[in-house]
C-alpha cells in the first residue's frame, strides 16, 4: 500500500505535467501530484476543458488547474498551525515558467490566453508559492499523463507511493 510521511511538513511540494493535444478532440491532459515530502497526498489526471495552442499553454493551464489545490493544502496546514514555507511547484516547460512568473505572454503565440492563468505570478508575487524547473525525467507527473513502462514506471510509481525501491 501507499505510505504518506510527511518529512517536512513545513513545505508543500507540488509536480504538474501536461500532454500537449492528446485526445481525439485534441484537447491537452493535466497531472498533478501534490506532497509533504515523501508520497502522494493528492494526484490528479484529467482532460483540460479548453483548446491549448502549444505544449507550453497546455503546461500553464496545467499549471493554474493545479494551483487552487496546492492553496488550499498550504491554508489547511496554516489552520492547523504549523508554519507553512511558499508551497514549491515543479514544472518541466522553461517557457512555461517564464511565462508564470512574468504574467504575460512571452510571445504572440501566446498572447490569446485569457488573463486568469496569470494569477500564478500573483501567488508567486505574494510569496505563497515558487515555481522550479525540474529535469523531465524527475516529473513524477508524467505518471498521469503519459504512459510510462519498465524502469521509469518502477521509479516514478515507488516515489508517489513512497515506496522502497
């Protein structure tokens, strides 16, 4: 079975990954895996409900889907008094980052995108939440998004589960 231990519950770790146009209608796919450290708290894997352009708006709709979680994570550990450091988001999409943290477009392709998916940079400004970059092949994400076989599979798998390898 799984094992949730909270090795430092003071931060809350969050990984977000998107499949850019992978379902019929060529809408993206978001998953998410929240964490205190070692082991799932929350994972999510759904079908985006609007059309994305480019794998890095599929990646920041990802990215603004996830966030509400991740906020109300960091509140409820608030409420129950434990200090709390800004909640750390990995993303695997440079571009997406940087989009996040400057809260516009970094391009005209992008340029469309309705101003909701910015309120990142507000989290981010308030410093509730900081986003990193993670290696692609760290993204435990890309267990619900993708679909993984042998080793990688193995790995990312004991890491949501926190299970020994």
């Amino acid at each position: 079975g799984m094992v949730l231990e909270g090795s430092n519950i003071a931060t809350i770790y969050a990984y977000v990954d998107a499949s850019f146009g992978v379902h019929y209608d060529m809408k993206s796919h978001t998953g998410s895996l929240i964490s205190l450290g070692k082991g799932a708290i929350h994972a999510k894997s759904n079908k985006q409900r609007l059309m994305t352009k480019s794998s890095t708006e599929s990646e920041l709709v990802g990215l603004s889907d996830t966030l509400p979680m991740v906020i109300w994570v960091r509140n409820f550990l608030l409420e129950q008094g434990y200090n709390v450091n800004p909640a750390i988001i990995y993303q695997d999409n440079m571009s997406t980052i940087a989009m996040a943290k400057k809260g516009k477009s970094t391009n005209e392709r992008t340029r469309h995108i309705n101003i909701r998916y910015f309120f990142v940079k507000d989290k981010i400004e308030s410093e509730e939440v900081t986003i990193e970059y993670l290696q692609t092949d760290e993204m435990i994400a890309d267990l619900l998004t993708k679909p993984l076989q042998g080793e990688k599979f193995r790995r990312l798998r004991n890491l949501a589960l926190n299970w020994d390898m």
